[in-house]
C-alpha cells in the first residue's frame, strides 16, 4: 500500500517539477523566476525524500538535506541581488 502512494506521489511531484521548470524558462519577471527555482528546490527535496522512503536508504534524506541549505542561501543571495545590486557589502 505504501508503495503505490509513493509511486504516485513520485509521479505526481514530477509534473510539479516539469511546470516549475516551464515557469522558470517563461517567467514574466526575475521574481517570478525566482520563485520557481525556490519551489524547484523544494519538489527536488520532496523527490529525494519519496525516493529515500522508496529504496529504504538513509543516504537520500542527507542528500535532500544539503539541498534545502543550498536552495535557501542561493534564494537569499539571489533576492539580496535583485535588491542592491550586489551580494556582498
């Protein structure tokens, strides 16, 4: 039973990740974007994390772990770019 319901999730967060993947090539604005690749790091932990549960591993809950660090500094380096113009004062 299990099984199944990560499957689907698995096939589900997928498409997520195609459309944020679509937002991020067509966004309106650099915000937009932003915000994209902010959601793509979130579908790529929940991936990992479905993935983990999947295979029974261990390894792939640190992986998702690294993830989520890098997703949120490249998120704050990149909106204090937007913001001024350079990322260090």
């Amino acid at each position: 039973m299990l099984q199944s319901v990560v499957q689907i999730a698995l096939f589900l967060i997928s498409i997520a990740l195609v459309l944020n993947l679509f937002r991020l090539a067509r966004g309106p604005s650099l915000p937009d974007r932003i915000l994209a690749l902010d959601t793509m790091y979130i579908n790529a932990i929940a991936l990992l994390v479905l993935y983990g549960i999947h295979q029974s591993s261990n390894f792939y809950f640190e992986a998702a772990l690294i993830i989520a660090v890098m997703g949120f500094v490249g998120t704050v380096v990149l909106s204090k770019y937007i913001l001024r113009g350079d990322i260090i004062e």
